[in-house]
C-alpha cells in the first residue's frame, strides 16, 4: 500500500524559512531575487541561470494564493521579483553577475 502523505507548510513558516535564507546569504533584500512559479527547477536554472555558485530555496505553497501574498511580503521588503499566474512554488536566489536579472 503507498502511502501519500503531503505536510503543508503554512505561509507564515515559508516566509521564516525565506527570511533565513536570505539572512543566512547576505540579509540584503535587494541582493535577492523572489518569485513563483509552477516549475522551480526549470525557472531556476534556465530562465534565471544561477549556475552552481548562486545559493536559492523554493517551498510549495498551499495554493497560488498563498504564494502570490508570500511573493509580496518580500518584494515589499526590497526584493526584485516578478512571477507565473497560477503557479504554487516560491523560489528565491542571491543575484550573482550571471543570473537574469
């Protein structure tokens, strides 16, 4: 029997974890680039090229929603950032001279 188990991670503890990210690198909102998506891994590495040397995060949020609101708070807070509609993941990366942007 498999098992399906999927543990959700309310917006509040996704933005502390992006928080300490971001700390942990630096702590400049505007040296971060913050965004959602559908497909974090793809958009990481060919739309953003950040490489190997580019620490990012990505968390899957309950629903666009709520991705949408956690997008907000860091562009608030100075991050650059834009997004997809209805995409579920937050991803952030540390700019870098070869990310776009």
């Amino acid at each position: 029997m498999e098992l399906n188990i999927k543990i959700m991670i309310d917006t509040e503890s996704i933005i502390q974890e992006f928080d300490r990210f971001i700390l942990r690198f630096g702590g400049n909102y505007r040296n971060f680039y913050i965004g959602i998506t559908d497909n974090p891994v793809s958009r990481l590495n060919f739309d953003h090229n950040i490489g190997q040397a580019n620490p990012y995060l990505f968390m899957e949020a309950a629903n666009n929603e709520t991705a949408r609101m956690i997008e907000r708070y860091f562009l608030d807070q100075g991050c650059d950032g834009g997004g997809d509609e209805g995409s579920g993941f937050v991803y952030a990366y540390k700019k870098g001279p070869r990310t776009r942007p």
